[in-house]
C-alpha cells in the first residue's frame, strides 16, 4: 500500500511539472485574447453597419453638413446568396454591428451601436439583437444622452470570464462596459477625455502585455477637422486591477492622431500586438504612418513599420491570414490610395496591393463567408456605396461586388461571423 502511494505521488509530482512546463510553453507562445465570437469555420455571414447621409444646410452656420438618417445593420449571407435588413428606429446612423455571445447563453448575438449626434430627433443606442424564431428581437441595453455611440467591442474585459460590452462615444469622452450578469445588464461609465469636447473613435480588446488578461485600448482626441488638418490626440489603455479600471497614456500626438487601431499577431511572433494608423498632415506635409506597439521591458514601446507616400488617412484596419499561407497581414483600407497590406518577411516589411481603385475605404474585415474553407477579404466604399469581396487566385485577387447600396449610404463598419448559430 505505501509503495502504491508513492507512486501515485510520483506520478502527480511529475504530471505537475510537466503540465507547468507545457502551461508556461502556451502562455509564452501562444497569443492570448478572449474575443467573444463562437463561429464555426464556413458558418459565417457579413454584417455591415450602414447609414444614409445627405446635406443639408445647417441654419446656424450656414455651411453644409451630412446629415444622417436611415440607421441599418444588413446581414449578406454569401453562401446563401441572401440579405438581411434590421433597421434602428432610435439613432441615425448605425456607425457598428459587433457580433458576440453576450449573454453567455452559447449563442451568438448582434450588437448595434448607433449615432444621434448632429440631429435632434434621434438618440444614442446600444442594442442587443437575437434571432428568436426567425425574427430579430431587439433589447435597448444604453441611451447615452448628447452623444453618439461610434464603436463597440464584445470581450472579457474584468476577467471573470464572461463577455463584456466596451463601447465609446463623441462629443463627452463616454466609455460604457456593460456586462450580463444575473439576468441583469450591469453598466459602468468611464471618462475617457482628452479635451473638454472629446471624440472617441475607436475600442479594441486584447491582451498585449501577455498577462492573459485583456486590456482595453481607445483613440480619444479633439473633434474633428477637415482632412489633413490639426487634430491631437492620444491612445488610452484601460486595465481591470480587480476593483476598477485604471487608465494609462500609451501614446500622444501633438497634431496628428489617430483615429483607428487593431490587436492582432501582425509580425507572426505568436504575440499580440497594437497597431496605429497615424493620420498624415497637410500642414506641416506629413503622410499616414502605421505605428506597432509590443510589450517589451514591461511597457509598451511603439515603432513605425510603414509611411505611406501621399496618402493622409487609414479608417480601418484588420489583422489576419488573407492569402491563407498560415501567416498574418496587417489589412489597410485608405481614404484614396485603395485597399492594401502589409506584410512581415525576412526581418522586412512589403506592402501589397489588393485593389488600388476602390475610394475612401470606411470598413474592412478577413474571414470565411462562402464556406470554402479559406479566408475572404471584405472591402467596403463610401463613395460607391458598395461592398466587395476578394479572393486569392493564381495570385490575382478576384473581385465580387457583394451588394450596392443607394448613393450617399456610408459602411461604417463590418464583422464576420455566425449570427443564426447554424
């Protein structure tokens, strides 16, 4: 019996070490970030973000503005070959549609974050939608008053485990972390402010200081100006330490800004991480820069891996395999100098063309949508109101226009993934 016992000792002893050597192998080279989407390989659809906008006269200024009206997220099924509308009766313009279990019921929902900035007659929204006998059923989940939601993220984001909901907002520097939790959702509002008036553009959720707990990372800066014109700014990261949400500076920019970050293992290192599109200036002539942020030496240290030549403005970004050679690029859609990547090779980075024609880039996104097997590339234009798909064939990318909206419908944002959970 004693010699049993110590065997079994042995036996534990060992099962410990080698499962701790094995553990520390997947924390240290294997990138961690507890996204929320539960798609299954081919089970994908497109959901775009959409709104209409026209000028109009504003009375006070006398100047034109876009208006926006007609808030939609539309759901391409390209497998399929149908369409799907949700219209949102509450806000203005849709300006995101992030799929995500968030309820934690092991099914996909649809998040919808929608503007009322810039027209009286509408509201901020944040809406869960489910698909519940073949019909959409909307909860208003947040109303922000006197902003508009302009991005929204779904991950674990206090470490329990559970998807949570970040979404920020124009105009006061509000950021939301809603969370489901008994049967009821939570909410927590944080200041995320730059300056008295304080656009948010972006939110990203990942884990990019290795610690196997997601940080939040935003974009706030002054309000907008014309393109190429001033806009300072900064990059926040927000870190849960157990009974709050701490914020920390991770870049700043004293006239130009940036607007659009992604996470992602962009330089195939099995380690995530953060990626800047750092907006060129007219004045003095600067041009867009793609800044990388790693975690080296305990701290986020940042490198320019690319400047573009005559280009001001990335909106969207995306990171991923698009030519299915088991290897990252960094997927950029600009303002005029078309769709195009980056990629790591030999200690290098080379830049690639997608389609060098296709105008004022707002949304892209990397996936599977027509059960092939392999990644996508989706690509959407503001100026043409149209969203396209690419292929790698025989190393020509293949063009397929997936839907053309009216004039004037602007794609403010796409996501990929199983929202019937099929």
């Amino acid at each position: 019996m004693m010699f049993r016992t110590k065997l079994i000792l042995i036996y534990s002893i060992l099962f410990f070490v080698i499962g701790s050597i094995f553990g520390y192998g997947l924390a240290n080279y294997w990138p961690y970030i507890k996204l929320s989407n539960t798609t299954k390989a081919g089970d994908n659809e497109i959901v775009l973000a959409t709104g209409h906008f026209v000028q109009e006269i504003n009375k006070e200024t006398g100047k034109k503005e876009y208006v926006g009206k007609d808030a939609q997220i539309i759901i391409i099924d390209v497998a399929k070959g149908t369409k799907e509308i949700i219209n949102n009766n509450i806000s203005n313009v849709e300006h995101k549609a992030a799929i995500g279990d968030v309820d934690n019921d092991g099914l996909n929902e649809i998040v919808g974050g929608g503007g009322g900035g810039g027209n009286p007659d509408y509201n901020a929204s944040l809406i869960v939608y489910r698909l519940m006998n073949n019909n959409w059923v909307e909860e208003l989940i947040w109303m922000p008053q006197d902003v508009r939601v302009r991005d929204v993220e779904i991950g674990d984001v206090d470490n329990d485990d559970k998807n949570d909901i970040v979404a920020i907002t124009h105009e006061k520097g509000v950021m939301g972390i809603l969370s489901f939790k008994n049967n009821e959702w939570i909410k927590r509002e944080l200041m995320d402010k730059f300056s008295e008036i304080t656009y948010v553009h972006e939110v990203e959720i990942g884990d990019v200081d290795n610690d196997r707990l997601n940080e939040i990372f935003t974009t706030p800066t002054d309000p907008n100006v014309e393109l190429g014109e001033k806009q300072p700014g900064i990059i926040s990261m927000f870190k849960w330490d157990g009974l709050k949400f701490n914020r920390f500076q991770v870049d700043h920019f004293d006239d130009a800004h940036s607007k659009e970050i992604v996470i992602g293992d962009v330089d195939n290192d099995n380690q995530l991480e953060l990626i800047a599109a750092v907006d060129g200036l007219n004045n003095p002539r600067t041009y867009l820069k793609i800044k990388k942020y790693e975690w080296i030496d305990n701290q986020l240290k940042g490198e320019i891996i690319w400047e573009f030549d005559n280009e001001l403005k990335s909106r969207t970004m995306a990171v991923g395999d698009i030519d299915n050679n088991g290897e990252n690029e960094l997927l950029i859609g600009t303002s005029s100098s078309g769709l195009v990547y980056l990629y790591f090779k030999d200690n290098k980075w080379f830049k690639g063309f997608i389609d060098e024609d296709l105008p004022n880039i707002h949304s892209v996104a990397i996936g599977d949508v027509d059960k092939d097997g392999l990644n996508e590339v989706i690509g959407a234009s503001d100026d043409l109101s149209i969203v396209n798909m690419y292929k790698l064939k025989d190393n020509e990318w293949k063009k397929t226009n997936l839907i053309q909206l009216p004039e004037d419908y602007w794609i403010w944002a796409i996501d990929i993934g199983n929202v019937d959970n099929d």
